[in-house]
C-alpha cells in the first residue's frame, strides 16, 4: 500500500513538472513570436486596413506594396551586401582575436593575467556607453603614436568607414569580445593538458600547437562564437549608428527608414501620416531579420552542438 501511494506520488510529480515545462515554454515563445506575427500581420496589409476597425491580424485586402516601398526607400540590395560584408569580416577577424586570447589566459600563465582577466569580465559587465565619447574622439582623431601626424601631418578621421569595427575586431575589442574571449578560455582549459605536453614532447612550439593541436579541436566553440557576433553585429544599432552616419546598412537605413519615406512622398516628416510610416517601418524590420532567419534554418543543428560542447555550460 505504501509503495502504491509512493509510485502515485512520483506520478503526478511527473505530471506537474511537465505542466510547468509546458507553461513556461509556451509563455517563452509568446514573448518571442508576438511581435514577429504582429509585424508579419501589418507588413501584408493594404494602406486602408489600417483605418478599419474590423481588421486586427488578418488583413481585408492583401498587398507587398508595403515590401516595394520599404526596399526601395532602404536600397535594400545594396544595404543587404554592405551589412553582410561589415558583418562577416568583423566575424571572422572577432573569432581569431578571441581565440587567441582566450587560448593565452586558459594556459600561458603570466605575472598579472588574472589582472587582466578581470579586465575582460569587466569589459563585459561596462555599459558601452560609458566610454562612447572617449573611443568616439580617439577614432574621430585617430593617431597611432603619433606615427599618423608623421606620415600625414595630422591625425586620421577613422568615422564613416569600417576602420573602426576592423581595428577593434582584430585586437579583441570588438562588440561583446570579452564573452568570447571568456567562451575560448573555458573551452581550451577544459582540453587536457597531456594534449599540449604530448605535442611539446614532439618538438612542437606554443604557436604550432595552438594551430594544430588545440585550434581544431576548438570548432564547436568557434561556430558559438562566430554565429553570435554575426547576429549581434548584424543586429548592432549602438556602434553602427555611431561610426557609420552616411554609411548604407541595416540599423542606419532602418533609423531612417522613417523620415526618408516621409521625404519620398512628399507629405515631410511632420505631415507624414505615423500609423503609414510605422507599418512600412515594421516591413523594413522583417527584411532585415530575414536572412538571419534563412540562416539559421540552415545552421540551427550545428549551433545547438556547438553550444553544447563549448564553454558556454562548461
């Protein structure tokens, strides 16, 4: 009788631990997945739903119009080649910088790299915009020890070009690098040392036996790290809006989006109707999630291995 009763009490704990699981997933994909569908909603309906009261998610009268207007007014194609080349370098030039680092502090051990470890957690704990202007007139001025005024006679102007996410992508600077860099580190300190001194038996030195050795070993890690900072470099309004004013990419097309229209047809910023601008801006968001939607379709299985095996639940 007692174990009857016991076996009927871990049954309805199952049951209620499923319940659970159930309503916090599906609140999660709520939160999630309602304004995608809202935004999906307004983007294929005509001018004139949106002055209808009976029109809540399922439009009366279908259209892309919305879709022509809001490609042609962010020169889309040309927006979508620069944002993804910006994006792709900065990934590439990000993971090898971060790798490298974080291969160092996981196992060259040197007076002061705790110092400087704490160093990176804190870059990752600082608001960006604490250091905005400081980094802004650096970059507005830029002069390498004073290597710049020599060769030109005055320093650089480094704003409205892609120098400012290379240089700080190649030193490990870049947007979220200190997480990275603290991906790579748990990674490589979860890999053996009898790796390495197996290797150094051979013959091998710290440089070849980061490229050879422990660099392929790191893949998962590296796929972890190379899909979120193209996702949130993509995705990056911060910095891009800061350092590329006149430059033709997703967060500044998309801020202007807007006004730009406004200017298109004619009515100006202040006569412009906002429920219009609002509906072909939410069509402008959809375009430019959707190739990183497309791309995760494609790499989805690869990201969940990667994250599993990397540092991230290490």
């Amino acid at each position: 009788m007692k174990t009857s009763r016991l076996l009927s009490l871990e049954h309805w704990k199952g049951w209620l631990w499923v319940m659970i699981r159930f309503v916090l997933i599906t609140g999660l994909s709520f939160v999630i997945l309602f304004p995608i569908f809202q935004k999906i909603s307004t983007s294929i309906k005509d001018k004139v739903d949106l002055y209808s009261a009976v029109v809540v998610w399922i439009p009366q009268n279908f259209s892309i119009e919305n879709f022509k207007q809001a490609i042609q007014v962010m020169d889309y194609w040309e927006t979508l080649f620069n944002t993804f080349t910006l994006s792709a370098t900065t990934t590439l030039l990000t993971t090898a910088s971060c790798a490298l680092a974080g291969y160092g502090f996981a196992r060259l051990k040197f007076k002061g790299s705790g110092w400087l470890f704490a160093g990176v957690i804190l870059t990752i704990l600082v608001p960006p915009t604490t250091i905005l202007i400081p980094v802004y007139l650096n970059l507005k001025s830029f002069d390498l020890l004073g290597l710049m005024t020599i060769m030109t006679g005055k320093p650089v102007n480094l704003l409205n070009t892609y120098w400012p996410f290379i240089l700080t992508a190649v030193t490990a600077n870049s947007l979220k690098a200190g997480l990275y860099i603290f991906i790579f580190r748990q990674f490589f300190r979860g890999i053996p040392k009898e790796v390495e001194e197996a290797a150094y038996v051979d013959g091998a030195g710290i440089g070849r036996t980061f490229f050879r050795i422990m660099l392929p070993n790191a893949i998962p890690s590296m796929v972890t790290v190379m899909l979120f900072s193209f996702v949130w470099q993509w995705n990056d309004s911060f910095y891009t809006t800061t350092y590329l004013t006149s430059s033709k990419v997703m967060s500044t097309q998309l801020s202007s989006l807007p006004y730009n229209l406004a200017q298109q047809v004619g009515d100006g910023a202040s006569k412009a109707d906002p429920f219009y601008l609002s509906m072909i801006q939410d069509t402008g968001i959809l375009l430019a999630i959707l190739p990183l939607i497309v791309i995760y379709l494609f790499v989805q299985r690869y990201f969940v291995e990667s994250v599993e095996r990397s540092g991230i639940v290490g």
